[in-house]
C-alpha cells in the first residue's frame, strides 16, 4: 500500500485507554474497521459502539456470530474475521503484541503488514513491539500512553484472605472451577469469566460482578484482553500454563498484561499470587510495576500469497519460509494438519483436482476445532463437510439439522453444558460461511438461538454451583458483629437469619452437605455462635430423659434417639466401661461434663440390669477356695468358658463347690460351661461389646440375630468372637452352645466307634440339612463317610389267605423296618464323659441342656451315680433285635398290589445318600490339646463284623450279638452321695436295688 496513509503504534501497558482511543478515532472517520483479539472483547466494544451510532450501521463479524446491517459502516470483528480490501476509512488491530503467539500470531502479523485503511491504521499493543513495527513498517508514527494509575505487588496471600473485588486467575478449566468452589464457601460466590464461555454468559457473569451479587472473580487469561472490570486486585494461582503442546512459565510481559487489569482509570490497583503459586521474584515484581520489559524481536508468519493449483502446491506455499529476519515461520497450525490429513482421503485428494476446489478444501479446512475431541474425529467431520459440499454445493438441511438437535438440550451439569457449547460453535461458524446452506438466514438464527439457550442455562448453573447467597448473607452479619438468631426444629435443622445452614445431630452442628466441607470459617462459624444457647437447653433435656431414649449400639456407640452422643471407651475393669462424648467446643465444657454423666449413669445400669446373675457370682462371698477362682475366671469371660480350658479346673471342683456354683445359674456342659440367663440376645449383644473393647478391636462383631440355631462362620472374624456370640464354630457353621449341649445328649447314646447315622432329632434340633449335618459334625470331630444305598419305601402288606402274618424278606426292595430296641448296657462306658445339662428351658427362647440336678430316678439306672469331673461313663446302646432276623416268606407275583414292586422293577431302585459318623479325635485329647475337653459320645466297642461298604449296611453290623467289655483297671471307687443333693433319698434307693 502507498506510503502516504497515516499509520501510528499506539504502545503502552494496560489501563492507558488505547482501546477507548481507537473507538473515537474509527467514529471520527465515515467506515472502519477494528479487529480484537477475543470474540468477548469485540461484542464488548460492539455493544459501546451500538449505543454511540445505533445497530443499524455497526457489524459484528466472528467465527461464530455475523450481524451485518445492510447499511454497514463500522465492523466490529476478531482479527481473524475481519474484512479484506473493503476500502475502509480507518483500520485498527489491538493487542497486537499477540503477532508472537504461537498459535495465532502469524494472523496479526499478516494484519500488520498487510491491513491498512485509506485514511488511517492503527495498531494498538504493549510497548515490547516497538522495535519489531518500526522495521516491518518504516511509515509507522508511534504514540506513547502511559498508564493513568498506579500498580503495586503486594506479594501472596492465601484465598480465604483475598479482599473483596478481587480477580484470582487461573490457566485451566479444572483450576478455575476449584477456585470458584472454595470462593463460595469462604466468601459466598464468585463469578467465572473464561474465554471458552458464550458471549452471552460471560456477560451474564460480569454483570453480577459488577453489580456486587459477588464480591470475587475467577477467570482465565482472558481477562487480560482488554476487558473492562471493576478489579482492585488480581492474583494468580499459577505461573506457568499449557500453550497446547507444552507446560511453560509465564514471561514477565504476560504477568503484566493481565495484572494490568487491576486499577481502573485513575483508581490504583494491586497484584500478587495465592494459593500454590510461589511470590514473585523481586526483578519480575519491579518489572511488572515498572512496565519494563524485554522487547520482542521475532514475530510468527505465515504465507499470505496462497496457492490453489493443487493440494500439494497449497501445502507448499503455506510452508514457505519467510525471508525477513524478524519473522519466524509459524509453527503447523491445526487448518494445516487438516489440510494434510484430508490430503491423504483418496475421495478427497480426487475431488481437489482443480483450484476452486482446493480453494473449498482450504476454507473447510479453516473451521475451528471447537470440540477439541481428537484431530482424527475433527478430520472425519472436515471430509463429510467437504463431500457435500463439492458434490451438492451445498450441506443436506436434513444431516445439518440431526447434528444440531442433539447438541439443543439444557441437562447436565456445568461440563456437559460446556461440551454442548463448543459443539454448537462449530456448526454455528459453518451457518455463517456463505453460500453452505441452503437457507442461511434460518440456521443462522436457528444456531444462535441454540446457543443462547445453553449459554443461559450454563450461566445458571454456574450460579447455582459458584454463588452461596446464605454465605454471603451470615458473612455481612458476622461482620457487623451483631448477635444473630438460630432455630432448631423438632428434626434438628438449624437455621440462622432465616437461612438453613445444617442439622444439629445430638450436641455436634453438622453443616448443610450441600454447602460443602470447608465451610469451617464462615457458615459453621456463624452457626456455632448462634447456636451456644441452644446447647445448654438441648443438655438439660437429654440428663432428664429416660433410659429409654438412650441406647448402644453394637460398634460400642452410644445413641441419644437416632443421634451420635458418644462412645464407650475401655475402663479397669472390663464390666465396668467408660464413656467419651461428642460435644462441639463451642458448647463448653460444662455442657459435655452433663453430657458425660448422664451416659456413664446410662451404662452402669445397662450392665448391672443384664448381667445381674454374673456380677451376683462376683460378689458371692460365700465361695471360697477352687470354687471362688473357677467363678473369677467365669466372670472374666462374662459367663461363658469353653471346658476345654478349664477341663482341669473342672475335675478338681467337688460336689460342694459344683452345687455352690449351679446356685448361680451355672450350668456344665459337654463342650461349655455356661450360664443360661447370660445367653439372652441382650446380655449377648453386649457382652460383646464390652469383649471387643477388652480386646482393644477396631471393629466389633456383631451379635447373631436372635433365635437362629446355627449361623454361617464369619471369616476373618477374631479367636474367641463365636463363644462370646454364644455359639461354637463347627465346619462353615456355627452351633448355639445351648443346643450343642443338647445335640450331645443325643449323641451319648450313639457307637461313636463303630459308626452311627444322624436320627431326625438331631436334624430337627439343628434345622440343617443332611450335608449341613455332616460338616457340622466334622467340625465337632468326627468322622463323616458318605454313601449310599437303596431307599427304604412303605408298601401294602398283602395278607395270606389262612389269616397268619409272617415278616417280609428282608432282601426285597419294600422292606419296612422296624423300631429298633436298645440292647443292655455293657461295661466299657467307664472311658465316656458325661454332659452336664439342664432339662428346663429359661426365657428368652433358649433351650438349656438337661442339668446335672435332674432327678436320678429319670436316668438309667447306670448313669444315676455318675461322679461330676465330666468323664463319668454311660451305657452303650445297641440298634439291634435278635427277634428281627427271622425269614420272611416271598410273596407270590400276583397277590403284589398294582403300582408297588412291580413298577419299582420297571422304575429301577431309588437310591438315597446316608453319612456313617465315628470318632475321628484322640481319645486323649481334642483340638484345644487338653485332656478332659470335648470328647465323643458313645465311645463302645463296634458291634458285629464289618461288612462292604456301600451296600446299606447300617452301623453295628450283622448279627444281633451283644457285645462284651474287658478291662485290666480295678473298679473306680464310687463316690460319696450328697446329703444336701435333693435327690439323696432317691439316689440312695436305687443303690439299694442293685
């Protein structure tokens, strides 16, 4: 262009009014034309220019919004929208310090060299160009402006300390949003300016700024483009930012431009660094305050003199070094990786085959990759773009139209908001290219009215999540230091000034989870104040109420209704607990000591009440020697000793100290020594806790459900969980040690040795399965041996015609077998333990073992002087009858009912699976190692011979003979009857009929 037009540089740092100096000068001139660098900034300046001349005579020209009046006179654009070659009176670019971006800056540095208007250009920017513009333009005027305030460092301050009107400036999307959220509950909102944002909600969010709904501001580097905020103080939460490929620190000279937002006019601004972002150094903070920077020498190009023969000349010009020294080429931008990425498209690279084609590639090539997917998906999306339009001329309204309808949705939150937002940018830049619809006017309008209706809901989402009006209201009051009002209700929903601010759960404030976790300095503040009074009522109430509000839970938790009120703490003594409260401090300290005392009276009664019969043992002063030590050591397990470790302290208690002790309740068992009363689901559920609390356990198990016989095994749980359960742990389950004890009553009369069947009753005590049985019993010690045989089914005796009844064979498959009677007692039950148990079944629904005080006369007559060490000898039991073995004739085919063993023939036999249980123990020992423990039940000799397995022989043998007993050891001495037992006299007479 001719030498002769008027071109100035107007340099000077931020806050000089070089942007308000260009507007006056384009409105001194007829047309012009002014390019800024953000889409934000040009409907800032739109909007001024507007009100000065009127919309019907001012254009608005981005990527993604054109308002072109048909009488046009001043256009409004970002520097890569503007108008080339309209004639324009005057042209101005701003910010055109930006020529050394690597992304952009070869699109200001085109607009340096090449945009002038006929009267006047103006380029607008930091003072560091200065040198680069005087050798690229040798015409250029420089104008000086100096900053009309004054900027200060003031070094860091944390967030929570940042004064009102503040700016805390980000270089991410995620550190933004993270300011933002700690602002709001600090300091009660924040707006968010970013330059991804609509103009239309960034609008939205500087007028509530503005308008002080928000005293604090959060923003990315945006903000340093010119726009015009009320700002005292901007700080920076980091020094470093991603330039798209890489993490790099910040120059100085870009510190400065958006510091420079600080002050406005003559009113004096500040700047420094928060949150993770170290102080300045003292050269960079002088630098900054002084506006003294590095010049730029070097400025990014690219070629402007394309060329469309073909794709690969384009390329090839597009990739044309510069020649002037200053100017370095410009690294590859994204429209040339499209460019070459389409390139290598077969269907593609066929249709570019002459330059108005190559012409259309390069401007499909040109659109923006807003959705910042991936550059494979931004390709894919280019090719169809450019297919139809090459082969239609046009994009199909149809295709167009499915695009943009699933962007056209107001859900989700703030991110899926923002994704719809720079999808529809996309189609919203395409709508604006000419001649690439069919109806441009109507997906003009329809894109925009897209955009605005997501812009507005990402404006009130950001609201909704960034801007606290409770917090703002509770910190004006805090700050007028006033004494403020609080309300609980009935629930414990407290509010102050009218505000729900959170719940109060028993004597702790819980802030509302809506409002977040770091509210400690302003909502919890607040609220705790108001609160104090509220306390002390609360307090009063809760020492007044009954035992029955209060509760434990099984954790070892103490529960005012549904509220947490405190914990139960291990004392000295381990019936003897203590209590921690959960008091806030803002209560005092007199409220927690009520507190305290209201639970420790609430547990010593708890305890006294459920283990009256073990803290009746404790005190019984009448015990002595081995009786008083055996009932210590009973009252240390809390009522519940496995006799396996205390097998010997068992056979040294005489009959004196036996019947002492049952006087409590205390009940000998086969496997547990125990006291019913203490089995109960509540003393249960306690002695528990107070076990896990001795055991210093981080995790309490937790009581059985009531009524249950037998509960799965819980992995993992501590040794000695499952006897303070009161259960014993037997293969995967575990056996109330009630019902154990009268299981082994059963099994007393059973040959543990040569192998017994389970009967039904002990099925039916258990409520367990056949399979469930046999684990059970393994876990107990025995033996399990499966098999299986024919099953055994009832049929219809057919009766001869002479009226005689004879048995039938035994060998048929329709067998009914008869009850079996007991043989006589043999000698070897001397080697078999004795279960003491107890006959009455107590309250609570636990069934206790026959007891060692049942009445002689309903024993057999060989078990009735059976001495106390738990080792006494029983009978052996035979399942035999010598009469049963008789024949049994075969009856004749004919006289066989319909539907019997004549269709069992046809059916086959039916099997069923039975278990063979024997003694699989030591005699001499069990698992704890300890003679006198468990033992088996019905230890006899096996009877009859030993036939095949697998055949459904059924334990005890063949033949009826009864089996004998021998043995080298002299006759155990009988022990002394007790007079005091209530059962003497009938002891004695059975003795005496021997």
């Amino acid at each position: 262009m001719a030498g002769n037009k008027r071109v100035v540089a107007v340099l000077g740092p931020t806050n000089t009014g070089k942007t308000t100096y260009a507007i006056e000068r384009m409105l001194a001139h007829r047309t012009g034309v002014i390019g800024l660098p953000l889409r934000l900034l040009a409907r800032e300046v739109y909007d001024r220019i507007v009100k000065a001349r009127g919309p019907s005579v001012v254009a608005l020209v981005t990527g993604e919004e054109r308002i072109v009046p048909p009488r046009t006179q001043y256009w409004v654009c970002t520097v890569e929208a503007m108008p080339q070659e309209i004639g324009a009176d005057f042209v101005a670019i701003d910010e055109i310090q930006l020529c050394a971006d690597p992304e952009r800056g070869h699109v200001f540095t085109d607009r340096l060299l090449r945009s002038r208007g006929l009267h006047e250009t103006l380029f607008m920017g930091a003072d560091t160009m200065r040198g680069t513009i005087a050798a690229l333009v040798p015409e250029v005027d420089f104008m000086r402006r100096d900053r009309m305030s004054e900027l200060v460092y003031s070094g860091q301050k944390k967030i929570s300390r940042m004064k009102p009107r503040s700016a805390i400036v980000g270089f991410s999307v995620e550190n933004v949003y993270a300011i933002a959220e700690l602002i709001r509950r600090q300091k009660g909102g924040a707006a968010v300016v970013m330059g991804a944002l609509s103009p239309r909600t960034r609008n939205a969010q500087v007028e509530m700024y503005q308008n002080g709904e928000v005293d604090y501001l959060v923003a990315t580097d945006a903000i340093g483009m010119g726009l015009n905020l009320d700002v005292d103080h901007v700080a920076f939460s980091a020094l470093s930012k991603f330039d798209g490929r890489r993490m790099r620190p910040l120059a100085p000279n870009e510190l400065a431009q958006i510091a420079g937002r600080a002050g406005r006019g003559f009113k004096s601004g500040t700047f420094g660094t928060t949150g993770d972002a170290p102080a300045l150094d003292d050269g960079v903070a002088r630098a900054i305050m002084d506006h003294n920077f590095t010049p730029q020498n070097k400025v990014n190009w690219r070629n402007h003199a394309l060329q469309f023969g073909t794709v690969d000349r384009l390329i090839q010009s597009l990739e044309m070094p510069p020649e002037d020294q200053r100017l370095v080429r410009a690294r590859e931008s994204d429209d040339l990786k499209a460019l070459k990425s389409l390139a290598q498209m077969d269907e593609v690279f066929a249709r570019a085959s002459d330059p108005t084609s190559v012409r259309l590639l390069w401007d499909v090539c040109r659109i923006p990759d807003f959705r910042g997917i991936s550059h494979a998906e931004h390709a894919g999306l280019l090719e169809t773009i450019f297919n139809d339009l090459h082969q239609r001329g046009f994009i199909p309204d149809d295709w167009l139209a499915r695009q943009i309808k699933r962007i056209d949705r107001t859900d989700g939150d703030i991110d899926a908001l923002s994704k719809r937002l720079a999808f529809i940018r996309t189609w919203t830049y395409v709508a604006q290219r000419k001649g690439w619809t069919k109806d441009e006017s109507h997906w003009r309008d329809t894109t925009r009215v897209v955009e605005d209706r997501l812009s507005d809901a990402l404006h009130e989402r950001l609201t909704q999540r960034f801007v606290d009006r409770r917090t703002s209201v509770l910190l004006r009051r805090l700050g007028q230091k006033e004494a403020m009002v609080a309300d609980v209700n009935e629930t414990g929903e407290v509010t102050v000034e009218g505000e729900f601010v959170g719940k109060l759960d028993g004597f702790r404030f819980r802030v509302d989870k809506g409002a977040g976790a770091a509210e400690d300095k302003t909502v919890k503040t607040a609220a705790l104040q108001a609160l104090a009074p509220q306390f002390h009522l609360r307090a009063d109430r809760f020492y007044n109420a009954p035992d029955t509000e209060i509760d434990f839970t099984e954790q070892g938790g103490l529960m005012w209704g549904s509220a947490a009120v405190g914990k139960l703490v291990a004392g000295a003594d381990a019936l003897k607990p203590q209590v921690e409260v959960f008091v806030d401090d803002i209560a005092g300290p007199e409220v927690a000591e009520k507190v305290k005392r209201r639970l420790q009276h609430f547990i010593d009664r708890k305890v006294a009440a459920l283990f009256e019969p073990l803290l009746g043992l404790g005190k019984d002063e009448t015990l002595t020697g081995l009786a008083r030590g055996f009932a210590f050591q009973l009252v240390e397990s809390f009522g519940i000793l496995p006799r396996a470790q205390v097998a010997e302290d068992v056979k040294s208690l005489d009959q004196d100290a036996r019947g002492a002790l049952r006087k409590h309740g205390i009940r000998f068992g086969q496997f547990t020594i125990f006291m019913p009363l203490m089995l109960k689901p509540a003393p249960t559920r306690l002695r528990l806790v107070l076990w896990s609390l001795s055991k210093g356990l981080n995790e309490f198990p937790e009581s059985p459900p009531p009524g249950l016989v037998t509960i799965p095994v819980e992995s993992g749980a501590p040794e000695g969980a499952d006897t303070m359960s009161g259960y014993r742990n037997a293969g995967k389950r575990a056996i109330r040690i009630d019902m154990l004890e009268r299981l082994a009553d059963m099994l007393r009369a059973e040959d543990s040795r040569g192998g017994f069947e389970a009967k039904p009753d002990m099925l039916s005590i258990t409520g367990m399965t056949l399979e469930q049985f046999a684990d059970l019993m393994e876990g107990l010690g025995y033996k399990a041996e499966k098999d299986e045989r024919t099953k055994v089914k009832p049929v219809d005796v057919v009766m001869p015609k002479d009226g005689s009844h004879d048995a039938m064979d035994p060998s048929a498959d329709n067998v009914v077998p008869e009850k079996v009677a007991p043989d006589a007692v043999t000698d070897d039950a001397a080697d078999r333990p004795i279960m003491d148990v107890a006959a009455e079944e107590p309250a609570g629904g636990i069934i206790e073992t026959p007891s060692d005080e049942t009445n002689p006369a309903d024993r057999p007559a060989d078990v009735a002087d059976i001495p106390d060490d738990g080792i006494a000898p029983i009978a052996d039991v035979s399942a035999e009858d010598p009469e049963v073995d008789a024949a049994i004739p075969e009856v004749p085919a004919e006289e066989i009912p319909q539907g019997t063993a004549a269709d069992a023939d046809i059916a086959g036999p039916e099997m069923e699976v039975f278990y063979t249980f024997t003694w699989a123990r030591s005699p001499r020992g069990n698992a704890g190692g300890r003679r006198g423990g468990d033992r088996p039940q019905g230890q006899g000799k096996p009877r009859g011979k030993a036939g095949p397995k697998g055949k459904g022989r059924k334990p005890g043998g063949d033949k009826p003979a009864k089996s004998q007993n021998f043995s080298a050891r002299p006759p155990r001495k009988e022990k002394q009857i007790d007079p005091d037992n209530p059962f003497a006299a009938a002891l004695m007479g059975l003795k005496d009929d021997k």
